[in-house]
C-alpha cells in the first residue's frame, strides 16, 4: 500500500482503477447513445436489489443487468433493519424504490461463505468496531433459530444464510409501503441465495416453505 512517504509510485490498487477507468471510457465511445440515453431519461429500474456488500458478488453480473436494471441496496449480509429500527439508509432506498422509481419486485439476495453471517460466530471488539457488531446483531435471528432447531454442523452455515434472508423478508414487511404494496398485490418480495461454489442462485419458495433452483421456480 502507498503511503504518504512512499515515492515508488502510484498506489497500485488505484492504478488498477485508473486503468480500468480507461477501458470504460473506450467503451462509453463506444456506446455513447446508451450511455447518453442513460443521462437523460429517468431511471426505470426493474428490480430493487438488496446484496451484501461482498465484492465477489456482483448483482449485475450474476443477473446479466445493464446500466439502469437495478437499483441496489448493499451492506453486510444483506440486512434489512426492521423499520423501527432507524437506520435511514435502507428505509429511504426502500422508500425511494417503491414511491418513486415504480419497482414492483424486491430481491433480498445472501450468498454462501458470507463474512457478514460468520462474524456473529467470532468476538468482536466493542471499542474497535462498535457499528460492526450493532449491525451483524441483524443476523442474530437466525443463527438462533439454528441452535433451537439443532441444525448439523454440516448444513449449518449455508442454512443459516437461507434463514437470515427469510427474516429480511419479515423485516420488510414491518415498512408500511411495502406491507401494502404486498397486500394489494402490486409489490413482490423475493428470497435468493447465491451459491458461489456452484455459480447458481436458489430462490426461496415460501408457498411451500422451500428452497429450489431459480430457473425451477421462475421458468425460463
Ligand atoms: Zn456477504
């Protein structure tokens, strides 16, 4: 890492982003009427998506989305604080989304290997990283509901994963616009899970309580 003394060069962590920067600009070129025509109208995305911050992740990868497709909410593990909660920032895009933007679909998105759900399962310095361990307390529910329901250690995590998307499902419906977008019928809310091992993403089937392949689910 460069530091403030270091004369050997640029950071390069930020070379790589300068350089990739450069390669976007080639591509904006070539593309300019998308790019533009992204300028200029409103957005209109199709999906609200809620991921966790994880850089291996990447929604728009992993759904093929352009520019302008999806309006994302990330943060660690995916968490959607209860609304009475207080925390503006998921409230307000979840808000933004519905109000504003017209989405009618929510995808709540955890992913397997996820260092949001371990990190319930290791101290964390209260002095040192207070906000980090008020806000992995989101993913208490579920690793709870693991140990009631004694859940081999085997399936363990990846179940955990699954349970905590389920409760920020729950803990959307407690934000009035989305409990009456539900109730009418003009909003969805979606449960996925992205498997990193396998490249494939599980959606949760909540007329029969179960999890199974995307494709399965939705068609093709
Ligand atoms: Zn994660």
């Amino acid at each position: 890492m460069a530091t403030d003394n270091d004369t050997s060069g640029p950071d390069p962590d930020i070379k790589d982003a300068v350089e990739g920067y450069q390669r976007f600009r080639l591509q904006y070129e070539r593309d300019r009427a998308f790019f533009k025509g992204l300028a200029t109208r409103q957005q209109k995305p199709r999906l609200l998506w809620i991921g966790c911050s994880d850089s291996r992740v990447v929604p728009a990868q992993i759904t093929n989305a352009d520019p302008g497709e999806l309006f994302e909410i990330r943060n660690i593990a995916n968490c959607v604080p209860p609304s009475d909660a207080n925390d503006d920032s998921v409230g307000a895009a979840v808000e933004y989304a519905l109000a504003h933007l017209g989405i009618d679909d929510i995808v709540v998105c955890g992913h397997t290997g996820c260092g949001g759900i371990k990190a319930l399962l290791e101290p964390i310095p209260p002095d040192r990283e207070a906000h980090l361990g008020r806000w992995v307390d989101y993913t208490r529910p579920a690793h709870r509901l693991m140990d009631a329901a004694r859940v081999p250690d085997d399936i363990r995590f990846v179940e955990t994963v699954k349970a905590h998307v389920q409760f920020q499902l729950d803990n959307l419906m407690t934000y009035e616009i989305v409990r009456q977008g539900v109730v009418s019928g003009k909003v969805n809310v979606h449960g996925w899970l992205y498997d990193m091992e396998h490249g494939e993403i599980l959606a949760y089937d909540p007329v029969d309580g179960v999890w199974r392949g995307l494709v399965e689910m939705h068609g093709s």
